[in-house]
C-alpha cells in the first residue's frame, strides 16, 4: 500500500531545540504519523522537500496528565522525527511543500 507523504508528516515542530538543530546540525524536526517507521519517514520527506536524507530519529512522547475541575485526562500521545540532511543539501523551507 502506497501512502501520500501527507499522511506521513503531519507538521514542522518549530521550538527553541528544534531551530537550534537546524542551524548547527543540518537537521529538522516533523511531527509523525504514530504508525510510521524510519523508512517512510525518509522517503515522505524526500518526496516533499526533494532532499536527500541521512538518517531519522524518531521520538515518541507520552501525552501529559490534565485536569479540569473534577475530570482527568490525558492528551493524545504524538511522535516526533529528527530528520538530518545530506551535507550539501539545501535546507528546507517549511512552507514550500504546502
């Protein structure tokens, strides 16, 4: 089964960590589908952006405890992926793939 890369990487995490890896290490971070492996991560990132991959990192985040007057929940668990570029790629734009 074939799958759109849209359905792959949800977003760009734009965070303080996030754009400090992008400056140093070539590297930038997306939030994932939570079924997605390191494999289709890479090939819907090199779809989109039409970049060349190093490697993927993925993370994945347990969502918080939250409380509203008497009721506890929980948000949704996510899942994070460090993608680091090939030196000598261009580095990726957020909005280009809309």
């Amino acid at each position: 089964m074939i799958k759109d890369p849209r359905d792959i990487i949800f977003r760009p995490l734009i965070t303080e960590k996030s754009t400090r890896l992008k400056d140093s290490n070539h590297e930038v971070c997306f939030e994932v589908a939570p079924e997605a492996n390191k494999i289709e991560v890479k090939k819907a990132v090199e779809e989109l952006f039409k970049v060349k991959v190093e490697r993927v990192t993925i993370v994945n985040l347990k969502g918080k405890t939250k409380r509203l007057g008497r009721t506890v929940g929980r948000t949704k668990d996510r899942r994070k992926a460090y993608v680091k570029l090939k030196a000598g790629e261009k580095m990726i734009e957020y909005f280009e793939a809309v």
